[in-house]
C-alpha cells in the first residue's frame, strides 16, 4: 500500500514560527482531517506541501508517478475562462498524450515495417490507458454532473457562477483526475446539504489518501478516519473521526494536565532543597539533585488556545407570536422563488432555515428585515420584537474604519469601553487599530458577532453564522445561543451547528415551506423514511407519487404540536373582548411553557435518572403539562382566525 510521507517539515514568516518539526504519514484509503484554530498554519502546510510555499526544513516525500489533487481556497478565474476549459485544464498532458499518439499513427502509416515506432506506439498506449485517456470524457460528464451541473453550463464564464457553485467547480477539478491523493482546503464551503451530501458519498467511495482541512464537524464525523491537530506549531494524530478525537484529545489534555502539574511540583520540591542545602552539609546530595533535574526530561503542555468568552444579555420580553408571514410570496422579475408562505414562529423556538442553494432562503430572510417587499402577502413581526441580523456577507461593517472605530461610532463608546469590550472578542493591542477590510473572514465574523451582543436584541436573524469561524469560535457560538433567552432563526448549511442548536427545522425548497419539529438529525430521518416508504409502495406496486405525498410534509405535521404549524394573520385586529381572552391564553401558554421547561430540566438530573418512581411521577406531569399546552395552542388559534 501506497503513502506520502512528511517528515520533520519547518515554516516561519521572520521570527514568526508558523510550525515546527511536523511528520506525519497519509496511507491509501486513509481519510485524514486536519483541524486547528485559525491563524494555526493549516493552510500554509498545505501550501508548502503542494510547492506554492517553500518550506525551511524537512522534506516532504511522494512516490514517483504518484499524484495529488489540490483544492484551495478562494482561486479567481479570468473573466472569458468557461467550466469546459477549466475542466479540460486537468486533462492536458493526457490531451498531449493523445495528439502525440496520433502523430505517431501517421508515422507508422509511412513506415509501417518500422520495430521501434511500433514499441513506442506500444509504450505510449500503455500510458494513455493508465492515465485514463480512453475514460475522460466520461470521466469529466460524471464528476461535473454530480456536483450538480448540466451540459448547458459547460461554456458559461466560471465568473458568471455563485460563490457555492465555483466551490463545486474548484472540487470537479480536484476529483476529475482522480488522483491517488487529494489535498482539499475547506472543501464544504458554500455547499448546500445535497452537494454535502453527494461530496461525502464519493470521498467515501474514494480509493486514495485523502488530506482535508475543514471546520464542519459533522463532515469530519462522517468521512475522517483519523484526525491531525494543529497547535502551538506540532502536529498531534488521532485515530477516528471527529467525534472520537474529542474524546480521546480530552483524555489526553487532562492526563498531561496532571503529569505536568505533578512534575512541576517535584522540580520545585527539588530546586528548593538545592537552594537550601547547596551550601552546606549536604552539598553532595544536593549536587546529585542537580544532576537528576538537569536530565530530567520536561513535560510540555499549554493550556487550550485562547478563545472568545461572551454570553447575549438579557432579552427584553415581547410578545407570544414573534413572526407571522401570511402567504407571502416572493422572487425576481424573471422568476418566481416561493409561493404563499405560511408560518408562524413563537417566543423562545430555535428554529433553522435550510435548503438547495438558490431557493431564496436569503431573498425570505431580507423580506423578513424589511429590505425587500414580497410580491404577495404579509409578514408581521410580534409586538416589541428586537431584530438582531447576523449577515453573510458582513454588510453592516464600514469596511473603511477601523475595528476601534466601527465600536466607537456605532454605540457611541468611549476608547477605553470599546476596548474593553473588543477585548472580549480577541481584539487587542493593535489590533483594535486594523481597518475592516484588510481583516480576515474569521475576524470579521468575530467583529459582526460582537455588535450583535452589544445589540441586546430578543430576536436573532442569523445567515450562515459559522462560515470562516474556527471550532473552538463555533462552540462558543453554540453556548451562547443555548443560554439566550429570546427567539432566534438561523441559516446555516453547518448540520452538527444545528444538531446543537435548533428544534425546528423549516425547510424551503420546491417554492414551499415543510416544517419539522426536530433538528436537522429528525429531519434527514423523516426524510429517510419517506423514501423507504415511497421505495416500498412502489416495489408493491402501489406507485410512488401518493407515498411521497403521504410521508413527506404531512407527516411531519402530523408529529408536530399545534403551535408548529403554520397560522394565518387575522384580516383585521381582533374585538376588544376577543383581544382580552387572546392575551389571557397567551399568559396561560407561557406559564405551561415554563412549568414544561422546569419538568425537561428534573428528568435530566442525575439523581432523578436513577430513581424509577421519581421519573414515572415526573414524566407523569409533564405529559399533562404538555397536553395542557396543546389545548392552550388550539384555544388561541381558534380565536385568532375567528
């Protein structure tokens, strides 16, 4: 079995040591994620290792006539540049190959008794097949239409395509080849879950060794097989996927934590007896102890790389209907996105917003902020509701100021409060000084996070929050919204993000809106079985189309509680007396809501989990306490369509 192999490798900018002494071994068939906070030199190894860098010392060691595919980030294109001549590029020696063999077709036609222009033909021919020269074609028709594009798109300029689409183009001519290695740099960004999807089938079928640097977690547990980390400039292999290296890294830390801490202890027992006793009659004792700690060797360990700390503030209380959209619509001139929307999103839900890329789950967030009108309908927003919009494109920074001053100006902060503040965020010394436009994605996103949580908003709007944020930013991230007291709706294509954070899933694809209590997890089982369940209506001869129609939307309403699905807006605003009994439903929902919390929060405590009649009694309750809730839910729709 094939590898390349990394030994010893070294790179630093000036006195800057970016890493250190890095070895590590990729086999075939091995799937190796590489992680680390941002800024650790993730990147740059894989630029180094791929000869866009040059390294200080080491090597770095590829079998001859093994060879490596390559996705970087972020490749521009020339304007007239199409995805057929991007594609055909990785096909150009095996193109020269080609024209070389027929060239010397033509010789043998002329020369037909000519031995040795018979065994270079020979020769030749070998290596076009090997390289796959008889499969091109094909080969290029299969990688680009799994990710997703047709025949037509094939002269359209690379230019003309989405920032999602370019990735897909970036990846089509990494994979087209085939290469017995792939290298691939953030290969989920911009992705939608069906071209994730599509993409961890094949790196799973995939023969090769496989080198991925990548913050999606849920991508990791899904492909890697073994995990590097990154750090303090060294490298640390696990074994597993990501999930494991958790786990295990854990394990690690706190073992090394106390063998450290206990070394440390010894070393100043000894150097204090050496002090004390150097001079005197146990001069030669102390000697010897000298001799011991100098030969001793120390242990290294740093504490976890520092991260950001912060928590939202405590949210103003609004009203029990936070979001109402009333069968909107909306779209282009040119074309239609979605067609009479409905929903209703109450106080405290976690709810995510997913879907194929170009389904105007961006064009219905903008309308919902009040950029855009729909076409048809209404959206109203609940009473003293407070938007907090986290952008995709950090359209809310002045990308000519500096990071100080965005601070400064915006909230009307002081120097020393805006440093402080910034601080928080991991904005120090000259840092606070950097103009926006010249930081990095991940600061950005650090910066537009911070104004969100100076905000103090009881709403949150966020569009891909995670996108160029590290793993341990992520975490935070996660932490904080699971502590916030308010309503929040997130875009993301981030599935472990969501796992974590959302129990609603709102899925907008086919101009329409299928709601799913549950998060992303639930979601892609109902999915699941609803496939099945077409899969085998169909193998009984019963026909997919009323399957499909049975197990997919429906059924996913079937399972959700009153509340979760969608309500219409009054035509008009309720009588005096009907208003009354609104409000007096809405006092009894959030007092269920909260004696049903109270109950989730019993049955996870440890003592209760071991005690049978306890969580009888408590399961008891809390199933009366939700059915009260539902009765309540049904109470106040009926009223607020009456």
């Amino acid at each position: 079995m094939g590898s390349i192999k990394v030994q010893k490798l070294s790179k630093s900018f000036g006195v800057h040591t970016v890493f250190h002494d890095v070895s590590f071994e990729i086999r075939r068939g091995e799937r190796i994620g590489l992680i680390g906070a941002n800024g650790a030199g993730k990147s740059t190894l894989l630029k180094c290792l791929m000869g866009e860098e040059e390294y200080d010392n080491g090597a770095f060691v590829v079998s001859e006539g093994e060879s490596i595919g390559y996705l970087q980030q972020d490749i521009t294109y020339a304007d007239d540049v199409t995805l057929r001549q991007t594609i055909t590029e990785a096909w150009q020696d095996v193109m020269k190959l080609e024209k070389d063999l027929k060239a010397v077709e033509k010789d043998m036609q002329a020369h037909p008794d000519d031995e040795g222009l018979m065994n270079r033909y020979a020769r030749m021919q070998d290596r076009f097949e090997w390289l796959g020269g008889y499969e091109y074609e094909s080969m290029s028709r299969k990688i680009v239409q799994g990710l997703g594009f047709s025949e037509a798109d094939m002269d359209r300029p690379v230019q003309s395509f989405s920032g999602g689409q370019k990735t897909r183009i970036n990846l089509a001519k990494a994979l087209v080849r085939r290469p017995d290695y792939l290298f691939l740099d953030e290969p989920t960004n911009h992705l939608d879950v069906d071209m994730l999807e599509w993409l961890e089938s094949y790196l799973l079928s995939y023969g090769g060794g496989i080198l991925i640097v990548s913050h999606d977690r849920y991508f990791l547990d899904r492909v890697a097989t073994g995990i590097l980390e990154l750090s303090h400039g060294k490298v640390t292999k696990y074994k597993g996927n990501y999930s494991r290296y958790v786990e295990q890294h854990a394990q690690q830390q706190k073992a090394l934590e106390k063998a450290y801490k206990k070394q440390q202890e010894h070393i100043h027992e000894t150097e204090e007896y050496i002090r004390k006793y150097k001079a005197g009659i146990k001069a030669k004792q102390a000697r010897g102890r000298q001799s011991q700690l100098d030969r001793l060797e120390r242990i290294e360990w740093q504490p976890e790389d520092e991260s950001l700390h912060f928590n939202f503030k405590p949210v103003e209380e609004c009203g029990q209907k936070v979001l109402v959209l009333d069968k909107v619509s909306g779209g282009f001139a040119d074309r239609q996105l979605f067609d009479h929307l409905s929903l209703l999103l109450r106080r405290g839900e976690a709810a995510s917003l997913i879907g194929p890329n170009g389904t105007g789950k961006t064009t219905l967030i903008r309308m919902i902020m009040g950029e855009k009108e729909p076409t048809d309908g209404h959206i109203t927003l609940g009473s003293r509701v407070h938007i907090g919009y986290f952008a995709q494109e950090h359209t809310d920074l002045h990308g000519a100021w500096t990071v100080l001053d965005e601070i400064m100006n915006d909230f009307s902060y002081g120097e020393e409060e805006a440093r402080s503040v910034l601080g928080r965020f991991m904005f120090r010394g000259d840092d606070v000084f950097k103009v926006i436009d010249s930081l990095s994605g991940g600061e950005q996103a650090r910066l537009a996070l911070l104004k969100l949580f100076l905000q103090g908003p009881n709403f949150l709007i966020l569009d891909e929050p995670t996108n160029h944020l590290d793993i341990p930013t992520r975490e935070v991230l996660e932490q904080a919204l699971l502590e916030f007291g308010g309503t929040y709706l997130v875009v993301s294509h981030d599935r472990y993000f969501l796992d974590k954070i959302t129990q609603r899933t709102l899925v907008l694809e086919n101009k329409q809106l299928t709601e799913y209590v549950g998060n992303y997890s639930y979601y892609r089982e109902k999915v699941r079985e609803a496939q099945e369940a077409a899969e085998k209506a169909a193998a009984e001869g019963q026909g997919s189309s009323p399957a499909h129609e049975k197990e997919t939307a429906p059924a996913a309403k079937k399972a959700e509680p009153p509340a979760a699905q969608a309500v219409k807006a009054p035509a008009q605003a309720p009588a005096y007396g009907q208003a009354a009994k609104l409000e007096k439903i809405e006092m009894k929902i959030a007092e269920l809501e909260a004696t049903i919390k109270m109950y989730e929060v019993q049955m996870n405590m440890p003592q209760n989990q071991t005690d049978a009649d306890a969580m009888m009694e408590l399961t008891r309750e809390y199933e009366a306490a939700q059915a009260q809730l539902d009765e309540a839910y049904e109470k106040w729709e009926a009223l607020s369509e009456s």
